[in-house]
C-alpha cells in the first residue's frame, strides 16, 4: 500500500540520517510515477508525498492535468528525469518546477529560450553519466564543468545541482562510487564558484540504493518501486 510504503521508506531515511547525524529533512522524496496511473500519484499526496517525478512528457502532461482538475491545493512540485529531447523542450517548460535530465549546452539553451517567452526562471539539474555506460544520459565528468560554465551565463534557468543515474549494481553497495564521484564534481564546481550560487541538490539514489546515496551525500532520491509496488 503506497500510504505504508511511503511511512517505512521515510523511516529508513531517518534512520540512516541518524546514523549520520543529518536532518532528514534535508533529503527530498520524489516520488517517480512513470507507468502509474494519476489515482496513485494522489495517493501519494495525501500520504504526504509533495515531489513528484516524470519521465516521459506527455504522460506527465495527463497526469499534471487530472491531479489539477481534482482541485488539490497543496503545493507539488513536478520533477522531469527523463531524457528530454528539444522539441519538447516548451512542453516541459510548462509543467515542469525543476528539470532533473539536462544533458547538453544546447538543451539548456532550449530551456532558457522557452522558459524567458514565459518569463519563468526554471530550474535545472545537470545530468551527469557518472558511470560511463553508453546506455546513460548526461554529460560525461570530464566536460561537466566547462558545459556548466556555459550554461551558468544562460539568465532563464538556475543551476540547483547534479543528478545522475548509477550502473545497476546486484549489492546497492556496488553504486556507492558512482555517488561519491557526483559529490566531488558537486564540491570542484562550487569551490571554482562560477555559478552565481552554490550547487546545492545532489539528485541521486533510487529504491535499491537510496540509503547509499544519502550516505554519500544525497538531496534528493528519487523513488519508483519503493513506494508504488
Ligand atoms: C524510474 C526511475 C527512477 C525510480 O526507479 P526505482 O528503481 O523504481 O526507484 C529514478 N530515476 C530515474 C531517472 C528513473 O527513470
């Protein structure tokens, strides 16, 4: 049950947190409903669930839609992490509080041209394929910091922080150095202080290894099974 689901994975996060002597309270839950149907994402809400993350633009356009028409006044903010391909780029722009998958210079020209028609300021994560796996989005390590130079110039969008996918891994374990090399391109990035404010949101962590994450640093997770099967 998701309402269950969300009370134990907010429970493992207090936990490690402890362990660490962090504030869970600095480790945002974002609830990644790919595939589910809008009913679950309200239910997600109500069980105190306020980030919701989407992959795909058009199912996320559907489901911005129908949880609107419910009339639910809280806030929720709405995470893209998918792939986001520039035609696409006005839709998320739309919809979106923070685009979690930015990839390339030219995609984050895409988003501050779109977001400036609209005069919104959107906010963006830079991906980063911290694994090397041709199969993975985001820019390699090694081209992050010239590319986030670039984009810092860009006025219609704000640099929150990184997000990265790791390798699949059968012991979570295996993931953790995927998460440390995020944090120390995080920690480079801010000590050369070119972006106007501090990175501050690592955007890593998924249901097999959030607890690694957070033990490495992470801001934000980004939970699918744990909290939908
Ligand atoms: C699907 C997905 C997740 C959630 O994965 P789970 O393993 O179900 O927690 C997180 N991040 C991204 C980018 C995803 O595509």
């Amino acid at each position: 049950m998701i309402s269950l689901n969300i009370q134990s994975v907010k429970e493992r996060i207090s936990n490690v947190c402890a362990r660490l002597g962090r504030d869970p309270g600095g480790v945002t839950v974002v609830a990644v409903s790919k595939g589910r149907p809008a009913q679950e994402i309200q239910e997600a809400l109500t069980a105190g669930i306020a980030d919701i993350g989407e992959n795909r633009i058009q199912e996320a356009i559907l489901k911005y839609n129908a949880i609107r028409s419910t009339g639910y006044v809280s806030r929720i903010k709405w995470h893209m992490i998918g792939h986001l391909q520039t035609n696409k780029v006005k839709d998320a722009v739309a919809i979106f509080d923070l685009i979690q998958s930015v990839d390339s210079i030219d995609l984050a020209r895409q988003i501050d041209k779109q977001a400036c028609r609209i005069n919104k300021l959107q906010g963006i994560l830079v991906q980063i394929n911290t694994s090397g796996e041709a199969s993975k989005f985001g820019l390699k390590p090694q081209d992050a910091i010239a590319a986030i130079k670039e984009m810092a110039e860009l006025k219609n969008i704000e640099i929150r922080g990184l997000m990265t996918i790791a390798a699949a891994v059968d012991d979570p374990q295996g993931a953790r150095p995927f998460f440390l090399r995020l944090k120390q391109l995080k920690d480079k990035i801010n000590n050369l202080s070119f972006v106007s404010c501090p990175l501050s949101f690592l955007s890593m962590g998924m249901s097999d290894d959030f607890e690694v994450a957070i033990e490495e640093g992470s801001s934000m997770v980004r939970l699918g099974r744990a909290i939908f099967d």
